[in-house]
C-alpha cells in the first residue's frame, strides 16, 4: 500500500522516533522503547510512594477499549511499537484481569456479555441482562451510576467517547433503559416502559442531558436532532432541549477548542460514531496479500482525536471543579474507545489496530495528568473481549484472514473466525480482560476480579459510599 503511513503520527505523539527499515535498526528502537518505559529505582508505585499517595482520589479518569482484550491489545503493539516494545496500556504500576460475563433474568450467567450489560456492570455494580442499560436484570428497575452518584456529591462528570453518546458504554453512566436501542425520541418502540408519555425518563438521549454532566463528547448527532413527542419539551430536539438545560453544543474542533468551563459542553462531532483514524483491506476467506495500514481517507479534517477530546475534557473538569464557591471536590470522567470493537466486528484489522492505538493516546493523557496529580486515579480496561486472533503466517485458517507487514518487517497473520457468515459480523468472545490502574486504590485491580467491583474501588475512591 503506497498510502503515508500512519505509523509515524502514532510514534510522534509518544516522542518516539520511527525506526528505519529492518530488523537490526527495529532492535534498537524497541530497547529504546522498552527502556522509557522502564521506572527507575526510585519511580513510586501507582504515582507516588506507599507513602505519599493519597488514599482518597480527588479524581478519576476510566478508560474503556470497547472489545481490546489481550489479542486485541498484542496486535497493535506488534504493529505500532514492535513485539519488543511497549504502549502507555503496558505502564501502569498495578495490573490484574477481571471477568465479564452477564447474566440472565434469573441471574444465572450468560457466559458472553454484550457492552450494554457489560458498562452497566461497573457503572452500577450490580450485573444485567445483555442489552439492558443499568437496570435490574428480573425486575427491570433503574439501579444508580457512579456518575449520578457523583454528580449527587458535587463533582464535576464527563463522558468522552468515539461512539455515539448515546452507544451502549456511555449510556449505562448516564442513563436507564430496558434495550440498548433506545438511543433517541424516535428510537423507543422496544422500551414503551421508559417512554416519557407512560411516566418513564425517555429515551437515552433525553436522560443524558437531562442529568447534565459537564462535558459530555463524542458522535450520535443524528439521535440529538431528533424530536421530542412527549413531555415538557415536547417539539424540540434534543439538541434543543440540551440549550434550554444551558449546554453550549459544538460540531466541530474549532468549536471544542473555544469552549470553556463557564456551561456545560455538549460536542456532536459526527452523526454516528466518529469515523476511524486507519484504514486497510478486510479479512477475508483465504487470506489477503500482505499489507501496510493507512491513515483513512474518508476521515474529514479536522475531527477531533480521542486524546484530544479527553485533553479537552480534563481541563474543563478541573476548572469546573475548582471554580466553585465551595471546596473543590474534584471529578469523575469516563472516556471509550468504542470502535475497537466496531473494526472487530468487521474483521478490519488495520480500523481496529488505529483505534487501538488512538485509545492508547488518550490513555497517555490520562497517565500524564495522574503524574502531575497523584490524587488522581487512573483505570483502564476493557468491556469484553473480541475475536481476534494472531496465528501462524503459514496457515490457512477456516474464517477470515489477512497479513499485515510491521515496521520491524515481520508479517502478521489476523484471523476472525466467530461466525460462518461473514456479511454476519464477528462475535464477542467470554474470556477475562486486562484491567490496569495508578494512584490511590490502584492496588485493588491485582488478581483477578470481577467488573462489578470496578464499581467499588471508583466509588469508594472518590468517598461516593
């Protein structure tokens, strides 16, 4: 693929220098990687020393990669720093696994979660059925989030994603409904329960900004510009009844860039999810020539990155925050990268390993902002796992393949085979995923937990119970 090489920008926003081509020249590079990823002897754990971090957060950053298990993870290291290399992911001082499985109406494990049920798990503690959104998996009835929990307390609260906003991950801090569906007024037929006309909080849209966050950032403009039938603002579109509730409503980076701490932050920047940052032939049956990725053409100028949209973010939490009457009480911020998981479903390698690698970006944000405020707790993980798999280059596996040529020269063979029908998108896979964190509870990630206790270290963290 003749196409510039996207590579480069992922290396440069790390100050890491691209290697030249081959394997000696690669070998280099990699021990620099590796060695700067390396803490020195005095480096404290979690972000400070056992003694000097605090034990309550005055923040927390969460950072979901929609579908990156550890394959997930491993290709786009192999493909963006080298086998020997290592991302802001692999730099966190406290790692651990957790599990993600759902459950049915009688409570009983389903064993492969969806991301409603899975966001649902750590944003309420409690675990659902798949497709509900942070509702009881018997009784159908709203359980509380972190974010409205906080939101209580006096935080300031943000939701960043790639994905619609109104996407299954952050609807689950935001809202409550009985099918993930219900993303907009228009949208309700599976939920007639939660419609506003049978007393219930409407759709995922109107109850987002209805709780208004500070910052809420991401896609799903078309579910914003929807009207309203039922209720108070009735006629309007959501985005109308965003600017009623005081949002300022931006489209673009241009907009982001101007906005400040004054009123809460409502960026539409797409009319679904926001197109992915790389681009490359699919699997397919029998393999694909070898390939390189390539910045995606069909990406228009000026979209924001997710590290920019969390950059963005942080910084008006933290003046909202401080910018009171009252003490500061610090913020709660959950940022997706929603699209890892929408490239896997697609076999698309090279769209998934970008998004990867721009989550990873955004994960350095996180862990930038927690080196300069050790009250700070940083987490990232994943929802579920997907179903990717690195295999020998020289077989021809059943399902979809392709090869892919990394800068150290290697060839990597990706093969997706969940489904028999490949127009039917891949499937989720049941398998535990990585959870890392830094700062104050950091240590209650190690060994293997479960997401719904992902609920209890950011609550009790923050002093939310």
């Amino acid at each position: 693929m003749n196409a510039a090489n996207p590579l480069r920008l992922f290396r440069t926003s790390h100050s890491t220098p691209a290697p030249r081509r081959g394997r000696l020249a690669w070998g280099a590079a990699a021990l620099l990687v590796v060695g700067a990823a390396l803490p020195t002897a005095a480096a404290p754990a979690g972000g400070g020393s056992a003694d000097q971090t605090p034990r309550k957060a005055r923040n927390v950053i969460l950072l979901i990669g929609d579908g990156m298990g550890d394959q997930e993870v491993t290709l786009a290291r192999d493909y963006t720093v080298g086998a020997g290399g290592r991302l802001a992911l692999d730099r966190f001082p406290e790692t651990g696994k957790y599990t993600t499985y759902s459950v049915d109406s009688k409570g009983r494990p389903d064993y492969v979660t969806d991301s409603a049920a899975s966001a649902s798990g750590w944003s309420t503690g409690r675990k659902t059925v798949n497709g509900r959104v942070s509702k009881t998996p018997d009784t159908d009835v709203a359980v509380p989030t972190v974010l409205e929990l906080a939101r209580r307390k006096g935080l300031a609260t943000g939701s960043v994603t790639t994905d619609e906003l109104t996407g299954a991950t952050p609807a689950a801090m935001a809202s409550h409904v009985t099918e993930r569906d219900c993303q907009g007024p228009a949208d309700m037929a599976s939920c007639p329960r939660d419609t506003i006309g049978r007393g219930g909080p409407g759709s995922i849209a109107e109850q987002s900004v209805r709780l208004r966050p500070d910052v809420l950032l991401g896609g799903g403009r078309q579910r914003f510009d929807q009207k309203i039938t039922e209720g108070p603002y009735r006629g309007l579109t959501v985005t109308q009844q965003a600017e009623k509730q005081g949002y300022r409503v931006v489209t673009d980076a241009h907009g982001l860039k101007a906005a400040g701490p004054d009123r809460p932050l409502l960026g539409l920047f797409a009319p679904d999810s926001l197109p992915v940052e790389w681009s490359g032939r699919p699997a397919a049956a029998g393999g694909t020539p070898p390939q390189r990725c390539a910045t995606n053409p069909k990406r228009p100028a000026g979209t924001p990155a997710l590290a920019e949209l969390t950059t963005k973010a942080i910084g008006l939490l933290e003046a909202k925050a401080k910018g009171g009457n009252g003490p500061d009480k610090g913020f709660f911020l959950q940022v997706e990268g929603a699209s890892i998981d929408k490239q896997a479903h697609e076999a698309d390698p090279c769209g998934q390993i970008g998004e990867t690698a721009a989550f990873d970006r955004a994960v350095k944000v996180a862990q930038d902002y927690a080196a300069r405020h050790p009250d700070t707790l940083v987490v990232a993980t994943a929802d579920h796992g997907h179903s990717t798999q690195i295999l020998p280059v020289d077989i021809n596996p059943p399902g979809l393949s392709a090869t892919l040529v990394t800068d150290e020269g290697g060839r990597i063979k990706v093969g997706y085979s969940t489904t028999d029908t490949p127009a039917d998108g891949q499937e989720h896979t049941g398998t535990q995923v990585g959870i890392s964190a830094r700062g104050p509870y950091a240590e209650r990630v190690r060994g293997v937990t479960d997401q719904t206790e992902l609920f209890t270290t950011v609550t009790t963290a923050l002093g939310l119970r």
